[in-house]
C-alpha cells in the first residue's frame, strides 16, 4: 500500500473534516486501516488476427429522446413546401405549462381516435435570452412531453413548421396510420 503524497493527505483532512458519523455515540478507538489486495498482473498471452477495440460503455439516456422519425422523400417535401395538409390545429397562445400539456395530450388522443394524419401545434417562437425567461416556456419543452407521452409511439415525426402554417412557432406532429 502506498502512502498519500502531502497535497492528498491534505485534501483527505480536509474530506474527513466534512463527515459526520452515522451513530450519535462518540468514537472510542481509531478503525484499522484496511489493506487493499492488488490483483496479480494477468499473464499477456498473444492474441491472433485484429481484435476490435473495447467498447465505450453504454450512456444512460439524461432527458428523453426528441421524436424526430424519418419520413420518406415525399412527405419531407411536402412539409418544407408546406403543401401538407393540416388535419387538426391547436394553438397554446394563452395556455399555461400544465394546461397547454391536458391540451396536447387531449388533441393528439382525438386526431389518433379520428384517423388523422398531420397536427399543427403552435406554440408561439421560444425566446432567446439569460434564464428565466418567462415566455416560450412551452416551445421549449414540447419536444419532450411528446417523447415521454402515452401517444409517443403513434407519433411518427415532429418536424418545425412552413411559414404559411406559422414558421418557427409552430411545429407539424406527423401521426402514424393506425
């Protein structure tokens, strides 16, 4: 075992410093130091042919994915000529957070029970700026309501919208077919 070099023993005071004990009776006598064993180094053994580099590990998701299904040629065209037929709109002007969510959950259960394709959502333009920003709140989590609600796997894509439909504040929710 190793000794600590001066700069480690004092950041470990200072570390100890920090810690209060678990049990509220006062500590009597100084723990033992415990030994680490340190693993044998494992025989290097020659292995043939080209070994794959180790994998990284996997990342845990930290915030739900975006929903931005691939669509094919043609819709991708015709959502950035804004030829798309728009089949239910709901417009969050005046919503709060927790209301514009009951109206987004409410629309898409609607547009999936009645068939339809293509809902505009317009959530008015986020706003650039230092937080808090008080305004386009709810531009800036609709990505992720969709990706963790109970109709993200009938959504096929979420795509910014044409200008005639409202530009960067609204966005079109493309719904699978049933």
């Amino acid at each position: 075992m190793r000794k600590l070099s001066p700069e480690e023993e004092q950041l470990w005071s200072r570390v100890t410093a920090t810690i209060t004990p678990l049990s509220r009776e006062p500590r009597t006598e100084e723990p033992a130091p415990v030994a680490v064993p340190m693993p044998e180094p494992a025989a290097a053994h020659r292995v043939r042919g080209r070994v794959p580099p180790p994998r990284p590990p996997a990342a845990l998701p930290s915030a739900p994915a975006r929903i931005d299904g691939s669509l094919d040629g043609h819709w991708d065209r015709r959502l950035k000529a804004g030829t798309v037929a728009v089949d239910r709109t709901l417009d969050l002007h005046g919503y709060g957070l927790d209301s514009a969510w009951e109206a987004i959950d409410r629309s898409l259960e609607r547009a999936i029970a009645g068939g339809e394709r293509v809902v505009l959502l317009i959530t008015g333009h986020a706003r650039p700026g230092e937080p808090p920003v008080q305004r386009g709140k709810i531009r800036a989590a609709v990505h992720d309501w969709l990706a963790v609600s109970r109709h993200a796997d009938r959504i096929a894509a979420v795509r910014s919208a044409h200008r005639r439909h409202g530009g960067g504040g609204s966005l079109y929710i493309i719904l699978r077919r049933g």
